[in-house]
C-alpha cells in the first residue's frame, strides 16, 4: 500500500496535528507508534482521522507521546500532495473555551427526574432508562464502549446499541423507544459523527425531548475543536460539555453517575 508517512516525533497531549491536502479527498491516520507499525504491516489498527474530504484536517494529540501521521489513497480515486504543521495547544487558546462548568451548576440535570425532566415512556418490556448514548460507530473502541460500560458499573440503566440491539430488530424503531425512555442524553461529538445519518437521527430526537429549553443533554467532544462544534451546531457549542482531551472516560463516567444518582429537588 502506497502512504505518505509522517514521523511527528514526541508531542504533548492538546498539540493538533493539521494536515492539508490538495486534490482529492484522501484517507487521514493520526497514530502512536504501536499502531502505526500495525498500520505497515496490514494488521488491525487504531487510528485518529478518517476519510477526509475538506481541508485542512485538524487531529487533536490525546496522549503525551510518539505520533505518526499518514496520507493514503486505499479505496480512493486521484492523487492528493499533503503537507502537515503541529499547532501546540497553547495556540489554540483565542478561541472560546468549552463549558466545563459542574453538571451540578445546570439544574435541569440534577432535578427529581420524576418531576422535572421531560417525560419518558416505557420500553416494551416496561424498562426505563438512566442515560441514551449517541456515537459514531467509529468511537466504539475508544470512547463509547468503556463510557457506556462505566456507566453501567455505577448502577445506571444505559441505552447503548450493543447493549439493547438485536439481529432482526428495527433499527429506527428501536432507537425511537430507546430515546422515549431515557431520561438523560450523552452525545458524543467527533468528526465521524458530523454529518452521519443515524447519529444525527439520534441527536434530533435527543433535542426535541428537551422543549422547554432545560439541558437533558451532555456533549463529549471527541478529538474536536470549540471552532468545528460551532460549524457543526452553535447551540451545542454553547451547552455544558466535556471534552476527552481534558478528561478521562472514567471521569466523565463518574461525574454523570454521581448526578443520576444523587438528584437535586428544585
């Protein structure tokens, strides 16, 4: 397989890697050194990136580190030049922060769910969920799956698609029942997300429940910046969020159970 390889060298975690390309759309790793020498070999692999059909393509640094980056054209028609330039984190500081503020400063989050939150319905089999999470399938293995499974370890009822979906089952008619009967959201934005049909179905359905404009709904911001969720939807920029790059799975897991757990009456 033909690559453009990067060798970035060690880069502290919050570092952006931006690549630009010319011509066509082209596939774009962002990798440590493990995967990377996966990646050669035509074995399974971890990456950061994607398809990318816009440029530049920015990829932020999870872990202090050594980080490869590679350009390839595997599945793809054309030729594409890239270039690529590390932004330190610093650097991105005039843009406006994300709201990182308690879960417990938003009141809509923490009240007596039997009395504030927007209604739920039972699911068929008279279940009613704790948190319904919304993700790209691409987030799985580094974020969804160790989310919902903390979750699920602190005692909460989670509405995750490995956890609730079956061979033969309708698809949006699961996820429709799924949404009705959760009383809290978690989406988890990324660059695999923007744009994606059913995320955006989920997500839509995720807004709708809150109507009287309380927050039911915590963004996780995956590998992303304040700048590409304002491109994405300017009302999500400006909802409390988290961002993996300043917290831990564990940490966002922790918080959300402890606020579950433990409402607040108005």
């Amino acid at each position: 397989m033909n690559f453009t390889h990067y060798n970035l060298g060690h880069l502290e975690r919050g570092s952006v890697v931006e690549i630009t390309l010319q011509g066509s759309a082209a596939n774009v790793r962002l990798m440590d050194s493990s995967n990377f020498n996966s990646y050669k070999a035509g074995r399974q692999h971890r990456y950061h990136g994607g398809l990318a059909k816009q440029s530049p393509v920015r990829l932020t640094v999870p872990n202090s580190g050594t980080w490869h980056a590679t350009v390839d054209m595997q599945g793809l028609r054309g030729t594409v030049r890239s270039g690529i330039r590390i932004i330190p984190g610093a650097a991105l500081r005039p843009l406006p922060t994300i709201n990182e503020a308690p879960l417990r400063s938003i009141p809509s989050l923490v009240r007596d769910a039997d009395k504030d939150l927007a209604p739920t319905v039972e699911a068929p089999d008279g279940r009613t969920f704790d948190v319904f999470i919304s993700h790209a399938s691409e987030d799985k293995d580094e974020v969804v799956r160790p989310l919902a499974n903390a979750l699920r370890s602190g005692g909460l009822s989670v509405w995750y698609d490995e956890f609730e979906l079956r061979i033969g089952d309708s698809l949006r008619r699961k996820i429709d029942r799924g949404l009705a009967s959760s009383r809290f959201g978690v989406v988890v934005l990324s660059q695999s997300f923007f744009g994606r049909g059913w995320p955006e179905y989920e997500l839509d359905g995720l807004v709708t429940r809150a109507v009287s404009g309380d927050q039911i709904l915590l963004p996780v911001w995956h590998n992303v910046s304040k700048k590409e969720v304002i491109g994405y939807s300017p009302s999500l920029a400006d909802r409390l969020a988290r961002s993996t790059t300043t917290h831990t799975v564990e940490e966002i897991a922790t918080e959300i159970v402890d606020v579950i757990n433990n409402p607040t009456t108005a």
